[in-house]
C-alpha cells in the first residue's frame, strides 16, 4: 500500500466517531470569475466548507456542540456550553458566499437533496429572505422546495422566522411543513454601567471591554447636537450620522447620541464615534436593548429613553460633565424571562393567514456558542480571537429547536417531522419565569403571532400525551386549497395519482381541514360560526381520557364537541371539532387555547381569529 494512502485511511479511521462526519460547499463560481480578478476573489469564488465567517460555526454547535466546561467568551457567560443535542453527529452543509452569488437557491436546494440522500434525521436553515422582499411562490422558494421533498423523505426542516420584527406580517419560512422558530431572550443579561461626574449611575445594555473604572479618570461628555458640523441638521447630529459632527468637538470624549434614524444602526453610530476620537458612547435608543452589540474594547452602552432624558438633563446642568463608562457584568437569574425579542419577525404570515406563524420559539438573545477563532473585528485589545462569541437573531433560535428535534428523534426514531413539531409546539409554554404571561418587546402580553406556541421546554416533548400528525396529504390539499393545480401538485410531490378534493381553492379549507397542531381562522364574521376539525393521536398511555378546556377571550365563543377523548391504546386516533363564533368581540385578531388534559399531560393547541 502507498504511504500517503495508507496515512489518507489510518487519519478517515481516527475521525471515526467525532462530532463533524461531513463537510459540502457550494458555488464554485470558477467560471463567473473576471480574468483579472485577486487571488483573494479567486480563492472565494472557488470556496471551501470551512466556515471563515462564523454564522454556521456558531448555529451548529448551538444545535449539537460537545459538552465544553468553563466555555466563556473573555470572561463573559463563564459556565458549561452545550448544544441541544450534545450526543449528536453534524454534517455541515456551506450554501452561502461573500460574493454577489450571495445563498442561491440552486445550492440550496442541491445541499437540502444532499442532506436528505446523506442520511440526516434534521436540518437546520438558518437563512431567509427579509420581509421587504417580494413573498415567493411557494414551489419556486428554494427552501420550501427543498423542505417539502426532504419532509417526504422523513427528515425535519427547521427555519429562522427572520430578524425584520416587531412589525407584524413579516415572519418567513412560514410554508406548513417548514418548523418555523422565533427568538427570546434568556435569563441571562449583559449591562454596562454609565457613571456620571454626579455620582449616578445608570445600567446600560452592552458588551464591552472598557478600561474604564468606578474609581478612574472621568470623561468629558457631548450629545451629538452639541459637535455637530455647521450644515448638519440636528436630527443628523443627534442621530451620530456619519459626516455630521465636528471630530475636534468629539475627541476625547464620551458622545452621547440618540436612535430616532433607524437607518444608522448602533454598529454605524459606534464607528462614527471611534473615527471621530471619542472616548465612548451612550446610546439613547429603548430599541432591541435585549440584544446588545459586541464593541469590543471601545466603551459602549444603550440605555432606555428615561434614562436617556437624565443623562441629557446632567449635560444641560453643568459647565463640565463628565462621564464612565464601565466594561460589562453579566447578570444572571435575569427576569423576567422569555420576553420576545424585539427583531423577531411577527405572524400573521403573508403567504396565509390560515396557518399559525411563527410555530413556537426558542433562545435566540446573546447566545454563547463556538466561534472560529480567525476573525479579529471584536477581539478586545491585548487578547487573541475567542473560540467563543455571543450573538443573537432567529438564526440562534433556529439550531435550539433543531437540537431539541434530533433530541427527540433518538429517543423516538418512529416519529415523522410533524409529529416532532406537535410535541414541541403542545407542550410548550407561554409563562415566564415569574409565573406570568410572556411579554413581547413593548412589555404587552405576547400574543400567537409573536410566539407561536410559546417556549420550548424539550424535556416536556419526551411524553406530550398526545400528537397532531401533519401527513403529506394534509400538505398537498393544502397546495389545492391554496390554488395550485392537480397538474403541478402531482408533478412536485412524484404522485401521479393526486387528485385535488372538493372545494378547492379555499383558504377557509386550509384552517378547517389541514391537521396543524394550533389554529388560524383568516376571517370570522357575526351570523356564521367557523367550524374547525383536528385529529389527535395518542402517543402516551393506553386507556386515557382527555378533558378539554378553553381559554377564549370575551366576545368570542369557543366550543368544542366531543369535550371527551377516549384512547383504549398508544397510537389510536380521536377526532374533534373546534367551533368559533362571533359573540361581540372587537374587529382583529383575537386569541386563545384549547388545552386537552388527561391529569398527566397537557397538550395545548393555540389559536388566532381574525374578527370582521
């Protein structure tokens, strides 16, 4: 045997069993490549599996990363890290690139049809169009295209909702058969002190790490309007918008600006500061406090706007304020806990309103996880590149409900895609860690199109007592109902058989008929009750009953017959119908629960009717 090759098996044979058992890319653009172009624009359009950006480092050890003591990230979130599914094996999957080519929809679909033919039980997408983007066709969307097809094969699709929230109507990768994750915050925070020159103190929301200290130097402090060029309006100036301050103003001080401009992010405001010379920056802006920005070394913090009309009534008060800001103290047990984190995207979706989006949600606020340790942006001056990084977006959301999903798989390899997705949707909760209602963003109880189903508590979804199982059928009449042909329907599903029921097309068919594990009525009017039916599977114990019970909102009539399901044994099925009807209730969505119990489970199946 030759030498190399003997060396090429004796190295496959001792990564036999290790956590990462495959690597694809996708895009090898050789031939899009100008004739001129760098070595450096070569070498990226040919591509590699590494991951030299650091997004699917970081979801796939979040979805299945080894058990790893003391994980940090410079001292930051000190504890033992693991994935969802630590036990786990992870093929990885690079559809993206830096360049123009961007996440084709070719090597998406290619790497899902890759996936499923590999053998994976579940797969992780935590990638999607923003919702300004035109809605797409749901058979030309490369990512419901693939999901379909691999949910035919038996393997789970998990997907980010998007990052575009609080606005409603913007969740994506809402196809039925796509598990579609919000993002929460957890009971972990990171606050950055401001200390004034008068002694007080406010608690802001950062990641940083300042030089600055309690007891140390004090820094002259401006707001924006104060430095600002002679033709810069006072919303630039105060916004910290690039060009519109004077650096002599600024340098060597601590800046002050608001966040009335969206379009200047916080990233864009800390490097207008850093570029002007100043000593920090406060951040005015209630907006996504939750999730904090990473700046590394340069003093930064973001507070509330109340804390925001002190800090600017002390720069008005005195010849000379000053300021600190510290470095950042990660504060644990934080409540309340979940909240809905303000970027992720909100229901109800644009492609229907008859299927309840997002499904449920998960952990997507300053997650820790693995981190290529390549990229210098953030490192804090005098320390080398972390094996760690804290980030947040549906994105980090997404890998936890995957992880909980292949958990769920190894302990039940009979399960479909949808029956995991039940279990985690019906045993998910809407309470936070104070006992109360979860609350969105704004500090208003979260409703069904902020959370769906509400957080995952894995453990819970061993044994959810019952199941809603989403067949492929239920997924095709869904196509019809949605206006597609029998023709096209049978030429992307492989059925040459199919036939479209009676009915179709009809939205009102797509929340009646199709067996999804909560409810979504498009319309409901006065004088014409909305009938909806559901059909439960029993994966718990034999001989049970299921009392139900209804949380419904005033003005809105929810009945349900039989109020008694009856399972002699695991795996039978029992049929029920939900009715709904207009008793007063005020026009827009309302919301509820039906909660079926046997005094050992509780499945709950949420709701959302829109009232006319």
């Amino acid at each position: 045997m030759h030498r190399m090759t003997y060396r090429l098996i004796k190295h496959v044979q001792s990564c036999i069993g290790r956590k990462l058992i495959g690597a694809r890319y996708y895009g090898d653009q050789l031939g899009l490549v100008a004739p001129n172009a760098s070595l450096a624009r070569v070498a990226l359009s040919t591509g590699s599996p590494r991951d030299d950006v650091g997004h699917g480092t970081h979801c796939a050890s979040t979805a299945a990363g080894a058990i790893v003591e003391g994980a940090n990230y410079y001292g930051l979130a000190w504890g033992a890290a693991k994935g969802g599914a630590p036990a786990a094996r992870v093929a990885s999957y690079k559809v993206c690139t830096e360049d123009e080519n961007g996440c084709s929809g070719s090597a998406l679909l290619k790497a899902i049809d890759d996936a499923v033919s590999d053998g994976v039980d579940v797969i992780s997408i935590s990638i999607g169009k923003t919702a300004t983007d035109t809605v797409p066709d749901l058979l030309t969307d490369p990512v419901a295209l693939g999901a379909f097809h691999a949910h035919q094969r038996g393997v789970l699709v998990v997907c980010s909702a998007g990052n575009d929230g609080p606005d409603p109507s913007t969740v994506v990768n809402s196809a039925p058969w796509i598990l579609t994750v919000a993002a929460s915050t957890i009971d972990r925070a990171f606050h950055s002190s401001i200390v004034l020159g008068n002694r007080k103190v406010f608690k802001g929301a950062a990641i940083n790490f300042s030089n600055q200290s309690l007891d140390g130097e004090r820094y002259p402090l401006v707001f924006g309007a104060q430095a600002a060029t002679r033709r810069a309006p006072a919303s630039e100036c105060s916004n910290c918008y690039p060009g519109s301050l004077r650096k002599r103003k600024v340098a060597g001080k601590i800046l002050v600006c608001i966040g009335t401009d969206s379009r200047i992010t916080r990233r864009i405001k800390m490097l207008v500061a850093e570029d002007s010379g100043a000593r920090g920056l406060v951040l005015i802006d209630h907006k996504a406090m939750e999730a904090p920005i990473d700046t590394a070394s340069f003093p930064f913090s973001q507070v509330g706007t109340d804390a925001g009309a002190q800090i600017l009534r002390y720069i008005n008060s005195t010849k000379n304020p000053t300021a600190a800001i510290l470095p950042t103290k990660d504060v644990k047990l934080f409540k309340p806990a979940p909240v809905v984190a303000s970027f992720s995207a909100r229901g109800p979706a644009a492609l229907t309103e008859a299927i309840l989006k997002p499904d449920l949600m998960a952990p997507g606020v300053s997650i820790l996880a693995a981190m290529p340790p390549m990229n210098m942006e953030d490192v804090p001056a005098g320390k080398k590149p972390s094996s760690f990084s804290i980030k947040s977006g549906t994105s980090m959301a997404c890998p936890h409900v995957a992880g909980a999903g292949a958990f769920l798989k190894s302990a039940h390899p009979r399960w479909t895609p949808s029956i995991i997705r039940s279990a985690l949707m019906t045993t998910a909760t809407a309470r936070n860690n104070l006992g109360l209602p979860v609350a969105s963003s704004s500090g208003a109880v979260a409703t069904v199109h902020d959370m769906g189903a509400g957080e995952i508590i894995p453990l819970r979804a061993l044994n959810p007592g019952l199941v809603f199982d989403t067949t492929t059928r239920d997924y095709l009449d869904f196509l019809c109902y949605q206006g597609y042909k029998d023709k096209v329907i049978r030429k992307v599903s492989g059925d040459a058989q199919f036939t479209c029921p009676h009915g179709a097309p009809s939205p009102d068919l797509i929340a009646k008929s199709v067996n999804y594990p909560s409810i979504s009525v498009p319309q409901l009017t006065a004088g014409k009750p909305f009938a909806v039916s559901r059909t439960a599977t029993n994966v718990g114990r034999s001989n049970a009953t299921y009392v139900v019970a209804v949380e419904a909102p005033p003005g809105l009539s929810v009945k349900v017959s039989p109020k008694r399901l009856l399972f002699s044994r695991r795996w039978a099925t029992a049929a029920y119908e939900v009715r709904f009807a207009h008793a007063g209730a005020r026009n827009g969505y309302a919301y509820g629960a039906v909660t079926w119990s046997d005094g050992l489970h509780s499945v709950r199946t949420p709701f959302a009717v829109n009232v006319f």
